[in-house]
C-alpha cells in the first residue's frame, strides 16, 4: 500500500478503552493514514457507518458491553451499515485459541493480538486493504451482473495467496447458494486448493451431499482432519451435521458442543446442541447449553426472538419425553432461570417485546397441562390488548401468536396476523419454516375463513336495529330470529368452542330469550370471555351479559378444565400446532 491509498483510507476504531484507542490512531498517523476515527460505543459505531462510509474497521472483540467485535461486524454487514467490501481486522489482548479461532471462524478478516505496534498494526492494515481491493471489484462485478468474472478474480487471488480465508469462504459459499455443485467440486479438488482446510471440508461435505461417499467415509475422513487441525471449528460442525444425518445422535451431540465451546456467542451453534440434546434427552447439557445462549444473546441483533422461539421449540420436545414429575419440575424451574438470563440482556423496549413473547409461550405450556381459560385470558392480556402495537412485531412473536389464534379460533385477528406475515418482503428464518404449517396440508387458512362466514351469517340471522324497545322483545318475528342465531352461534361453538364473538353471541341470545339457568354450555361460554378485555360492539355486547348474567362462570379453571395434574401434560395434534410439526420443519428428525 503506498502513501496515497493510506492517506485515501477511511478507518474506524471501535474500542472501549480510549486509551487503546488512540495509541492505533497515532500508530495509523505514521501509516500515513489520516482519516480516523474512533469510538467507544457499538450504538454510536452504527451511527457514525450509517454516515460515512469506512474501508477498515479495527474493533476490540471484548467489548464492554452487550456485543462483541465479531457481532458488532456482523450487525453492520447485515443492515448494509457498511460495504459488503469492508474489511475487519479484530483486536484484542485475548490470544487464547479458542478466541483467536472462535473470531476467524466466522470468515470477518483477521485477528490482531494486542499490544499493538507499529509493525503488527501495518501487517494487519496492508492485508485488510488489499481484501478491500478484491472484494470492491468482486462485488461490482456482481452488481453489473457479472458474478463469472467476480468468481474468477476471487479463485485467481486465492491461488496466489494462501492466507486468504475470507475470501475462500466467499469462493465456496457463492457456489453453495447457487448449487454449482460441479464447479465446486473442481474447485476443491484443483492442487492448489485440496489441501486447504475450508476446500478440505467443502469437498467431503460435496462428496457426501451426492452420495459419492457414505456417511462412514465422510466421518472418518473428518475425525483423521480434527486430529491434525485441532481448531478449525467448521470441520466440528460438518462432523456433527453428518453424524446427525446417520443416527449417531449422542457421537452428533459431542462434536456440536466442542464447536460451540470454541464459539459461545454463536448462536446457531447453542440452537444446534439444544436440538440435539432435547433430542437425545440430555436435560443436563440442555439447561447448560440454555445458559450459554441467554448470556450470548446480541440485544443489537434484530433476530433474537427468533433464536429464543426457536429454543422454545426444543424445550417443549425436552418437557414431552420427560416422564416424571421431578424431570418437569426441574425443566420448568430452568425455563424461569432462563427467562430471567434474557430479561438480564434487554433493554426497556426490548423486554417488552420478549415479555409477550414469552407469555405466549406460557400459553402454549398453559394449554398442555389443559388449562386452557387460563391460556385464554393470559393470550388477551398480552398480546390482544396491545394488539395494534403487537401486528408490528417481530415474525417469531407473530408466529407464535398466530398458532394461539388457530387454537382459540380468533379466526378476525388470525387473518390480520397472517396477512401481515404474508405482506413482508423479510421475514426470519423461524418464520419462514413455520408459516407454510398454515397453508394448504392442514387447512388451517380455509378452516379459519369457513368460520369467519359462519359467524357472518349467524350476526346476519338477527337484525338488532329492529330490536330499539323491551316491547320488540317480545315480537314474535324478532323471537324467532333470535332462536335461529342461537342455533347458529351453537352449531358453530360446536367445533370453535373457544372463539369469543361465538360464545357472546350465544349467551346474549340465550339472555334475551330468558335461557338464564346455568347450563354447562352457558357456563363454558362466560368463562372463556368473562375476564377478556375487548373493543368496540363487542366491548358493548360483553359488559351487558356480565351485568345480566345470574349465574357464576367456573370458579377454579385449573381444577375444572381438565384431568391433567400440574405437571401433566396433554397431547395437542389436533388443534395447535404439535411440536412435531414444528420440530420437523426445524429441521428436526424423528426418524
């Protein structure tokens, strides 16, 4: 690099000690590179990308506070803060493997060891411009369409450097996304690339993908390249997903978590060893593996309901095979523990978002042990409240409501829900993989749609504007009217036993027709709407029958609502969304 691009550099310290900071702005100054700034603070590292567009970044990888470097980084990346160009180098006085690896696993740049002098710092910034260089051609080559040429500079610039794992992993990602399984395959077996470590790995997992060798040779393949290449941390994953593929769940298991020791603020990785280990019944590496994911959780992250609803998920699996008492006890005493690790994390307005997310997921646990009022009302006082603040949320916490209104047959706020979903050009990967649940193998949109016109026609079957005096009560066309929507309102409480504007319209025409003794239909009916906080006609509708009502909705919805003990769970295949659905299209096998 010579005088003139150093002084065109636009760099950016982000690191908590000032001090630390200012020594690399100085030791940059004899550099010749005068366009530097610094900061101590990730939230105003993302102001000051979002205005200026820098060609370096040197971030501290301990920060002080509720990121790390590497996170940092990626959070830029991701929202486009920075150009997909952008060069990382990590600094820290952390040289343990573990950390160095852990940083390099990701594929962001290079990883400089502190104390920093002039001579590391210039090494580090001449191998992060020169990545800058490449991949500033790279990605405008993409951009004019051209991702041939693209490909090809970054193959040429690997086969003349060999420190280059960025840009091996951009090589081999590119072809994955795209399936160009042959050029992939040329390319790691080519001399200059087999006996790299990135090529290695992406050759036996090719290999494996077009059964050109069985999962025996693979993992053996794997295990001789582990024992010479202790700490490349993409080989653990590769070993564990093809273990997994094979059934060797518990040997699967093992090397997930050996990744993830190197790697704690992965949280791909923590998701990884929880499916696993619910899988396996491993409660203990379960509730650790809980831990490490809550205390790594990036709150700068805008994906992280998603990572918790995901956990959710494998919790819930965990809690249906555990067959004593004392097991579930010790589950949900973790899941309070967790829930507190997480409330730790957040800021005012995130907590409020994963307060509602998991007071759905209480719901959910509510139901299972069939307390299903409870269920109810803990839905409404959460999310239906606040529901036009709520239909903004993030895709996991829609999701997860989503399947809430299925169960309760709320089929108006279903559809506000599920179009809003359906609307959004970006939705999370958890969303993604849960929404088609919704679609056409189970009906579930035609089932919501058919009760939404039966309960049209049951409003149309009474006309309340001819009903303005206690005299038109009593007319004998407006009785039988009233009779016919009450059959109605029955028919369909019959199969949506749960759906409010169903039970309202069942009990206020049973009221006005004088049906007041307290029938076990009656009596479900008040209970499942009595405490619900509601709006407009229906708000109207509601408070008349509870100030009409003579007689008391059940009194104790634990005892009544079901045989199930308190920790005893109930099947759920029918009407909510079973966890087999959900742990399937996770990507889980029951096989």
């Amino acid at each position: 690099m010579n005088q003139n691009d150093a002084k065109a550099l636009k760099v950016l310290i982000v690191d908590d000690c000032s001090v630390s900071a200012l020594m690399m702005k100085g030791l940059l100054k004899q550099l010749f590179i005068n366009d530097v700034d610094t900061t101590n603070s990730y939230k105003q590292a993302i102001a000051m990308c979002s205005h200026k567009a820098y060609n370096i970044l040197l971030v501290d990888f301990h920060l002080e506070q509720d990121i790390n470097g590497i996170e940092l980084f990626g959070l830029l990346k991701k929202n486009s803060y920075i150009s997909p160009s952008c060069s990382l180098i990590t600094v820290s006085g952390d040289s343990t493997a573990q950390t160095v690896m852990g940083a390099l696993a990701t594929g962001y740049g290079s990883y400089l060891c502190k104390p920093v002098n002039k001579k590391n710092i210039e090494e580090k910034i001449n191998l992060a411009f020169i990545h800058y260089k490449l991949f500033t051609v790279i990605y405008a080559n993409i951009d004019k369409g051209d991702e041939k040429k693209a490909l090809t500079l970054a193959v040429e610039f690997c086969k003349k450097n060999k420190s280059c794992n960025e840009v091996e992993l951009f090589i081999i990602n590119h072809l994955e996304k795209r399936k160009q399984f042959g050029a992939l395959k040329y390319l790691t077996t080519h001399e200059a690339f087999q006996s790299r470590a990135n090529f290695y790995c992406a050759n036996i997992k090719n290999n494996f993908r077009s059964e050109q060798i069985s999962a025996e040779d693979a993992i053996s393949k794997l295990q001789l390249f582990i024992k010479k290449q202790t700490f490349f941390i993409p080989a653990y994953d590769l070993l564990s997903d093809i273990q997994e593929k094979n059934k060797q769940l518990k040997a699967s298991l093992e090397n997930a978590v050996k990744a993830l020791e190197f790697t704690p603020a992965v949280p791909f990785r923590s998701l990884k060893v929880a499916r696993l280990a619910a899988f396996t019944d491993e409660k203990q590496q379960f509730c650790k593996v809980g831990q490490t994911l809550a205390k790594n959780l990036s709150i700068a992250e805008t994906d992280w309901p998603a990572l918790i609803s995901e956990f959710f998920v494998y919790f819930e699996k965990l809690l249906l095979k555990s067959e004593t008492e004392d097991d579930k006890s010790k589950l949900l005493a973790f899941l309070t523990k967790f829930s507190e690790w997480c409330r730790n994390k957040f800021l005012d307005q995130q907590l409020l978002l994963f307060n509602v997310l998991n007071d759905i997921f209480q719901c959910r646990l509510m139901i299972l042990r069939s307390k299903i009022f409870d269920a109810k009302y803990k839905f409404y006082d959460s999310f239906v409240v606040s529901f036009a603040k709520n239909l903004e949320s993030d895709g996991a916490v829609l999701i997860e409501a989503l399947d809430l209104c299925y169960f309760f047959s709320e089929n108006k706020l279903f559809d506000l829900i599920y179009n809003e979903l359906k609307s959004r050009k970006k939705i999370d990967k958890y969303s993604q993989c849960l929404l088609p649940l919704f679609d056409e193998p189970h009906k579930l949109i035609e089932n919501m749609s058919l009760l939404g016109k039966e309960l049209a026609k049951a409003n149309d079957a009474f006309d309340a504007e001819k009903c303005v005096s206690e005299e038109d009560e009593n007319n004998p066309e407006l009785i039988k009217e009233r009779e016919a929507a009450m059959r109605l309102y029955e028919a369909i409480l019959q199969k949506h036993p749960l759906n409010t504007e169903a039970c309202i319209g069942f009990l206020e025409h049973n009221l006005k027709l004088g049906n007041t003794e307290a029938t076990p239909e009656l009596i479900d009916c008040l209970t499942s709407i009595k405490p619900l906080k509601l709006s407009g006609d229906l708000e109207k509708r509601h408070d008349w029958i509870i100030n009409t009502v003579s007689f008391e909705e059940k009194s104790d919805t634990s005892e009544n609502e079901g045989e199930a003990g308190e920790n005893e769970l109930v099947s759920l295949d029918n009407d909510l969304l079973s966890i087999d659905k959900k742990w399937e299209s996770l990507g889980g096998d029951d096989a």
